[in-house]
C-alpha cells in the first residue's frame, strides 16, 4: 500500500506526485514533470488521474506502465470512481 503526497498548486492542481510505500516493501516512486487535476486510488495497484485539456489515464504501481482511458481537451475534472465507471465532466466513461 502506498501514500500519495503531491504539491497542489496555485490553481487548485498537482504536481510532483510521489508514491511511499507504507511498509518499505515495495519502491517508492515519482511522476515526475505532470501537471493533474485529481487522482484517484482505482484498487491496490492502479491509480486514475486526469489531465486538464490531454485526457485521463492509468497508472499501475506495481508494473509501471501507463494506460491512456481517454485523451482531448475537456477539462477532465474527474467527480468520482465507482463500479469502474469514472464520472466527469458531466459525462462517464467505464474502464
């Protein structure tokens, strides 16, 4: 299980998303050079975060990879996750 501490910006944003591992089992990790609107903790593994004006994607903490859910130039404020369907923008979209 990891913490997420990022540094909010002046707009309400984040930047300089870092991943501590609670038990120091696992590595800790950084996205680095990101500017996001929000981030949400999807299970154990997979974190969702959205992009103003790019898109929202997934990031697997364990593997490292990255998964584009969406990409355009909405604001992507995500509202919520539930039942792998992420609301935003008045709109939804299921993972």
């Amino acid at each position: 299980d990891y913490v997420v501490i990022y540094e909010q910006t002046t707009d309400g944003g984040m930047q300089n998303i870092r991943f501590f591992s609670r038990n120091k089992e696992k590595i800790d990790l950084e996205l680095k050079d990101i500017y996001i609107n929000s981030i949400y903790k999807l299970d154990e593994n997979n974190y969702i975060y959205a992009i103003y004006g790019r898109g929202i994607y997934r990031f697997n903490i364990e593997t490292h990879e990255y998964q584009t859910i969406i990409e355009g130039n909405q604001s992507f404020n995500i509202n919520k996750i539930e039942n792998n369907i992420i609301y935003y923008d008045n709109t939804q979209i299921e993972i």
